[in-house]
C-alpha cells in the first residue's frame, strides 16, 4: 500500500499531510502541519484547503487558529485508510497508566529496574512526552528522564516532540528536562533546543513536583532552599537539587 500511495499521490507535500492527519490522526493548524510536515507553509496551506473541498479534510475554528484534521465521514475514507496503510492514531497519553509509561522509558534505557512489559505502541516522542508528565508526579521518573533524553537524543523528531509537549500541555517541563540533559551531557545543541519551549510571558514560580504542590511554611523554604537555578531559570520550585540529577546520570551514562 505504500508502493501505491507513492505512485498516486505524487505531491510530496500532500504524501506528508495524508500520513500526519489520516495515518497518524494529528489535529493541527497549517503552521504546525508545516514544522511536522517539513514542507513550506504556503505549499501545506494550498494542500490543506484542497484536502478539505474534496471533504477529506476537516476545518474548525480554535481561537484565532484553524485546525485541520481527518474527515472520517467522508465517503472516501475507507479508501484513504487503505491508501495511507495501517492506521496509527496518535496514543491518547492521558489515558495511560504509569506501569504503561515506566515499561516504555525502561525499553529506552531508564534505569527503573525489573522486567517491564507493554501491550502499547508509542512512538519515541510520545513514550518522552507521558514520560514528562508523569515526572511531574513521579520524582523517580523525573532523575531518569535525562538518561532517556542522553540515550536517544540522535533519534528525535524534535518538532513532533514539542508539538506534543506543548498539546499535552508539558512543554515547559520538557524544556527544563531538556536544559538539564544538556547541562549534564555538555550539549549546546540541546541547551539551544529548549530555549525554543521557553515561555517568556510565565513570571510565577510553581512546584515542579504537582503532589507535593499544597506545603507547610517550613517545607516551602526548605523547598526554596533546595531548588536548582536551572530549575529556577524555568520558574519551577522542588526540593531536589542538581546532584540527585547528576549521580544517577553519571552512573549509568558514564559507566556504559
């Protein structure tokens, strides 16, 4: 089906829209169809409004955004499916249990220990974005998050990475994972790559840890004592310092 789908659709850029929106069921605006897309705006915004005259795109107003996503009732959709190939619908990541996450950053090389089994299928981007929010609960799975990010940083679609994170709604807590993979590996480039999830217009610090956000005074200063400047830097509180980061990285990143 593949072989056909690249014998009929002969426009690169349609090819690209008809995986993202009916393979993969993303929902996304123009601009964001042409970062995940790779393709130039202008050339997925012609593609775009001719997929929706012929009713295989669907377009609906989001704020001041139009959002375009598969039509399933069209009457072509069936063949569409077949075209496109197997149909893998974007993961609904809020509906995944913990025990699903830790088996699929353990596959990638966290340090979490004991067998771990998964009946889903995530893609990278999506197994490191769950990863991020459930850090936001889990400080265990906060440490291990840069050894993952370490191990498979050669391997990332970054702009379907910050797509998600920011659909998902962590994108400020990728962006502090990011900075501190860098920081700990020494890497510019991914120093420089999280910038790009830096929301200049946040100014109030939160708990990084969400469980742990309703404190006593005194837990709240030893928290404020205890917080990174990187974390600081991306208006995150926790009482966690870098060293607990930095061990657990230095063990296994630099004894393999």
């Amino acid at each position: 089906m593949k072989d056909l789908m690249e014998l009929l659709v002969t426009s690169e850029t349609r090819k690209q829209l008809l995986r993202l929106l009916w393979q993969e069921g993303v929902e996304a605006s123009a601009h964001q169809l042409s970062n995940l897309s790779g393709c130039s705006y202008a050339s997925v915004y012609d593609e775009l409004e001719q997929l929706v005259n012929v009713d295989l795109v669907l377009k609906t107003k989001s704020g001041k955004s139009n959002l375009y996503s598969r039509n399933l009732q069209s009457e072509f959709a069936e063949s569409l499916c077949n075209l496109v190939g197997e149909l893998r619908f974007q993961t609904n990541l809020k509906q995944l249990d913990e025990q699903e996450v830790e088996a699929h950053l353990f596959a990638l090389g966290a340090p979490l220990g004991g067998a771990r089994v998964t009946q889903k299928s995530l893609s990278l981007e999506e197994a490191l974005v769950a990863g991020v929010m459930l850090a936001h609960k889990n400080s265990t799975v906060a440490r291990v998050l840069p050894v993952v990010m370490a191990k498979n940083v050669s391997h990332f679609d970054f702009e379907r990475l910050f797509f998600l994170a920011r659909k998902e709604k962590v994108s400020r807590g990728l962006g502090f994972l990011l900075d501190l993979t860098g920081t700990l590996s020494s890497s510019r480039k991914l120093k420089k790559l999280a910038l790009k999830l830096m929301d200049k217009r946040v100014k109030t610090r939160k708990p990084f840890f969400v469980l742990t956000s309703k404190k006593g005074k005194y837990a709240l200063l030893l928290e404020e004592q205890n917080t990174p400047e990187l974390a600081k830097k991306w208006h995150f509180s926790m009482n966690m310092g870098l060293d607990s980061f930095s061990s657990l990285y230095k063990k296994v990143i630099e004894t393999e």
